[in-house]
C-alpha cells in the first residue's frame, strides 16, 4: 500500500507544518496543515484518490479553501486602523 495512501502520513505532516507555521508565523504553512489534517480525516473515515496526483490536487484545493477561510476569518477589517490621540513622550 503507498505511503500517501496513510491516514497517519497525513497527520504527521500537519503536525510539521503546523509546528512550522509556530517557528515561521504569518499564516503560510497553517493553511497546508489544515490541508494536510483534513485529507488525513477524509483517508481515516474511508476516503480515498486513485493515484497520487488526485490525491495531491485534493489536498492543494483543501489547503486552498482552509486559507481562503482563513483570510477572511483573520484578515485585516475595513476601518480597524488605530488612530492615537496622545503620544507617550507627553
């Protein structure tokens, strides 16, 4: 059975990445985790691609989506910027 083919190949590999996204933050690597973490929920419940090229397009569109999400959960809002009135040197 190939390797990407694991549930638990997946998992580990959301975990690196989102032990990356913790050393090197900035929401690049959390949205692959969660990618990874989902693909590898979908092999655990009997989801399977035939062959590694749909399984990696899968993944990518699920990275794709989690940080689509992402942005517009955490992304900066119209009309959030901080305007200081008093300057600590007063």
């Amino acid at each position: 059975m190939p390797l990407w083919t694991q549930w638990w190949v997946w998992m580990s590999a959301a975990v690196v990445l989102a032990t990356l996204e913790v050393i090197i933050p900035g929401y690049i690597f959390l949205g692959f985790a969660l990618g990874a973490a989902v693909m590898g929920l979908l092999i655990l419940i009997g989801v399977s691609a035939k062959g590694l090229a749909l399984t990696l397009v899968i993944f990518a569109l699920l990275s794709l989506a989690s940080y689509l999400v992402m942005r517009k959960v955490f992304g900066l809002r119209n009309g959030q910027v901080k305007i200081w009135d008093t300057d600590i040197n007063d």
